[in-house]
C-alpha cells in the first residue's frame, strides 16, 4: 500500500470511529506494524491534521475536520461512476473490489452536492460480458508487474490441453472475453490465453528477460498497430 493512502485510510478510519482507536487496532486493519502508524500519526499531526491522542490511549480527529473537497465536474463524476461499474464486466472480481474501494473514497471527498452524481448516477451497465476468469487475475496482473514467468496449463477451444511458460506482457479485457497476453517460449511468439479457459497458473522464480515496455511495444506493433498498405505494383507496359 502507497503511504499516501494509508496516510488517508487512517484519517478515513478516524473520522468515523465512534470512540478513540488505538494503533494496535490501526496496525492491524491496515495490516502493517505499530510502529508505522506512529509514524503516520505522527506525519498528519504535523501537516495540522487535528488528530489527538497518545500511545496506549487511543487516537481521535477533532470534529469539524473534512479533507479538501475534490472539483470534479458532473460529466467527470460520471465517467468515474460508469468506468467503476463497467469493471463488473470484465470477471476480475480483485478490480471490482478495487473499484468499489475508490468510489467509497470519491464519494467520502467529494462536497455535499456532488455525491448524489456518483452515488445514484443516470446510467445503467449491463451485466453482459466477459466469462468469469478461471484463473486468479491478481496473480498474473502481479506477475506482469513484477516481470516473473508463469506457467499455465491451457485449454483450447477444440478442448486441447497444453503447458507452458510464458512472458506474461498484459491482460486485455474485451467484450466476449478476457485476454492474457504473453509471450511463449513453446511458440516462439506472442499468443492470446482467454483467462476462463487457463486451468491451472503458477508463478516461477525466473524474471522476463526483457522489459516490459519492450514486449508492449513489440505486441502493438505485431498485432494492434495497423500496419501500412504496400502500393500495388505498376501496371505492366
């Protein structure tokens, strides 16, 4: 976790404790040590956070305390309302959450006569989309971060079963499917695993040998990017 956020979920927990918290409690929410939230405590106060309390004791916010309001305008909130709710479809229940997470803290920061826009905003997203992956999308998502190979068992849609080592480069998520892309040391290539036929996936010590934004870059160029028209040869004399 950024310490940025951290540094905000503690004044989110404080702000609605109906009695003071202590950091033992803090500590173990946030899942990080005491002695961080001492730290932490100690940073807020400092930027006049009006925080009050002591080790052993337990901590409080002054009321009337709120954090500066975020201006976002009503087509900006929108688009963060439908852009969170529109992460249902993909299957990835880890971004979901996620998701949820930021528009509980948006909603909090946002004044007064903005939130009814994100909370009960005009739109409707269907619930249509990708399959359920079948595989966990936090571990590749965290492979692809770390650049670690990965080993998958795959079945294909004629019901083939394969294994292999792949450079894990990016998920893509489109409308009938969500997609891993990696490169295959099978293959030799660039290929595209639908997550919800991947049977098994596990993450290998070994790192990519090449740079994440290279193998990006290579895919755009082999399979996104298009590609420029050959002129058609001279008409023969």
């Amino acid at each position: 976790m950024r310490r940025a956020d951290r540094l905000f979920d503690i004044i989110q927990m404080l702000r609605t404790a109906a009695r003071p918290l202590t950091a033992a409690h803090l500590a173990e929410t946030l899942e990080i040590a005491p002695r961080t939230v001492y730290r932490d405590i100690a940073t807020l106060q400092a930027r006049r956070v009006p925080i009050e309390g002591a080790p052993g004791v337990g901590y409080v916010l002054r009321r009337g305390f709120d954090l500066p309001p975020l201006m976002f305008t009503e087509d900006e909130i929108e688009a963060i309302a439908i852009g969170a709710r529109m992460l249902s479809r993909t299957g990835d229940r880890g971004l979901e959450a996620a998701a949820g997470r930021v528009l509980s803290k948006v909603t909090t920061a946002l004044p007064e006569a903005l939130r009814f826009w994100l909370e009960q905003p005009p739109i409707y997203v269907s619930d249509n989309g990708a399959p359920r992956p079948a595989a966990d999308p936090a571990l590749i998502r965290s492979a692809i971060r770390d650049a670690a190979k990965l080993h998958l068992a795959y079945r294909d849609e004629a019901g083939a079963e394969t294994e292999r080592t792949i450079w894990p480069v990016a998920i893509a998520y489109c409308t009938a499917a969500t997609l891993l892309v990696a490169w295959c040391e099978l293959r030799g290539d660039f290929r595209h695993f639908r997550l919800d036929r991947i049977q098994a996936v596990a993450r290998l010590d070994a790192l990519v040998p090449i740079r994440g934004r290279v193998l990006m870059t290579r895919w755009l160029e082999q399979t996104i990017l298009p590609q420029p028209r050959l002129r058609a040869p001279p008409a023969s004399a």
